[in-house]
C-alpha cells in the first residue's frame, strides 16, 4: 500500500469549479481497481485550499491512476485552468 498527500490551491473565484472537478476526479478514481482510497478535502478556514488523500495497492496502481483518461482529462486539464498543485508526497505505511 502506498499513499499520496497533495494539497491544491484555487484559483481565486474559482474555487466552486475547482470543487466541481475535485468531486468528478473522486468518482472516476474510486473506480479504479488498484484505488484502495481517494479523498478530497476542502480546508475549513480557507476555500481555497484543497487536500487529497490517496491510498493506492501499489507503484503499479498509482500509475495507472496518473495515465487514466480522467486523471489526464481533469487534474492535467482542467484543474489546472483553475488551480495549482502546490505539494505531492508519497508516503509507505510502517510495518
């Protein structure tokens, strides 16, 4: 199991569009097989700012999610009219 954190920041008054795409980028991923978890959350005291939560079974999976026709089309595409990815990290649980 890996894990992806990545944080986004809307553009400003872009913020619904950017929430929009979030929701649509959700659904199409929870479908891939290799997706254990996909979460997006939306900071509390700043709308702007969106968090991702990935949990994929392993390397193989999170590639591809990334060569996905919806991942191309949404976080490569359209996301990024109205947004900006400001950080990604894998993570790897302990064992």
């Amino acid at each position: 199991m890996i894990v992806l954190a990545v944080t986004w920041i809307a553009k400003a008054g872009q913020e619904e569009r950017a929430a929009d795409l979030f929701r649509e980028l959700t659904r199409e991923s929870r479908k891939e097989p290799g997706c254990a978890m996909y979460v997006v959350h939306r900071r509390r005291d700043d709308p702007r700012q969106f968090f991702i939560y990935e949990q994929y079974r392993d390397d193989a999976a999170l590639e591809a999610h990334r060569q996905s026709p919806h991942f191309q089309r949404i976080a490569l595409g359209a996301l990024a009219e109205c947004a900006e990815r400001k950080e990604g990290t894998l993570y790897a649980p302990l064992e």
